[in-house]
C-alpha cells in the first residue's frame, strides 16, 4: 500500500536525514510573515502620532494583507497548476524522479507540506483584513488591492526561484532539454510581476 502511515519504504524515504533540513526550508515562506505583520502594526501606531485634524488614509495595512495573500494565493496556483495539473514538476522532482509510485507519493507529502505553507500565508492574509473590517482610517484602493495580489504573488515566485537556482529542488520543467531557461524565464517573469504590482500601486490617487 503507498500511504505514508503503512509503507515503511515511504517512510523511510521522507523521515531520513534530510527531514529538517527540506523542512525548514519549506518553511522559509513564513518568514514574510513578521516583516508584513509589522508593517500592518507599524501604521496604526504612525496615525495615532500624526495629524489628528486630517490624518491621511492609511495604505500600509492594504499592502500588508494584500501581498499576504496574494503570496498564498500564488503558491496555490503553482501547486495546483505546476504541480497537480500540468505535472511539470514537484516539490523534490529534480532530486528524487517521480517516476516510482514510492517516488510519487514522497514527492506527494512534500507538495503537501509546501501548499500548508501557502495556506497559513493566506489565512494570515484574511485575517490581517477581516482585522481591518471596521477601520475607518484606511485607503481601501482597489488599485492597491490588485496591484498587492500581482506583487505578492511575484514575490511568491521569486521565492520559489531559490527551489530553482539555490536548493536544487525542482525546476520550473523537470523533463526538458534546458530546465534552467525555463527557471529564468520564470525568475524574469516573477520579477515582472512585482514591478507592474508594485506599478498598479503606486497608481492610486493620494486621498485624505
């Protein structure tokens, strides 16, 4: 049977001594969680100092829960996309060739432990806006909205680069002629997409 809690060869082949290390770096996504949740805290505590006649609206908490989930969202669509429906890589594809049924299901676990990631990130992401439901001191752009989602999952994609490029994990293609021009053209696209989120951002009108 090849389920991880009976097939002790899966088992075997996740639980090794490589577990923390994939682990935590799998984990490594998490980490725009503080410098994000800051800049959301951050805000609140600038407005209550500002200009209480006519304190600007505030942009910082959108951005901040806007990139969050867009994040989430882009490594949803790159685990359900690239890694379920296209099947063009998985999580340990270029390391361990899912080309076994054991194979399959270890490089399974890891998609799963990579798409918990992603769902934090989001639920962060809502529940940073669900926060901000009843403030009135908010610059609810939808320029800043979208432009966030663009960004944030282009930030996605640029951290996923480091699976590329610095950990070896997968490429954006595992079975092509030249993987590494499908891993930059993903970087150079993932930048892109920053910039022209970052650009849909920068558009909004200044309102007080």
């Amino acid at each position: 049977m090849l389920c991880v809690s009976c097939n002790l060869n899966i088992q075997e082949g996740i639980y090794n001594e490589n577990f923390t290390e994939i682990f935590l770096k799998t984990l490594l996504p998490l980490v725009v969680l503080i410098p994000l949740i800051l800049l959301y805290n951050h805000s609140k505590v600038r407005n209550s100092l500002g200009d209480t006649e006519k304190p600007k609206l505030l942009k910082a908490p959108v951005i901040a829960y806007s990139l969050l989930i867009g994040i989430g969202m882009g490594g949803f669509v790159d685990g359900i996309v690239l890694h379920q429906l296209l099947q063009w890589h998985q999580m340990l594809s270029n390391q361990l060739a899912p080309v076994t049924l054991e194979a399959k299901s270890i490089n399974m676990f890891w998609d799963g432990v990579f798409e918990a990631v992603t769902w934090i990130l989001t639920l962060a992401g809502i529940i940073l806006m669900w926060l901000s439901r009843k403030r009135t001191d908010l610059d609810l752009s939808n320029k800043i909205f979208i432009g966030g989602l663009i960004a944030g999952w282009g930030i996605f994609n640029v951290m996923d680069s480091a699976n590329h490029f610095i950990f070896r994990y997968h490429n954006v293609r595992d079975n092509v002629p030249n993987p590494e021009a499908w891993n930059i053209g993903f970087l150079i696209m993932a930048i892109l997409m920053v910039l022209i989120g970052w650009g849909i951002m920068r558009m909004n009108t200044r309102r007080t």
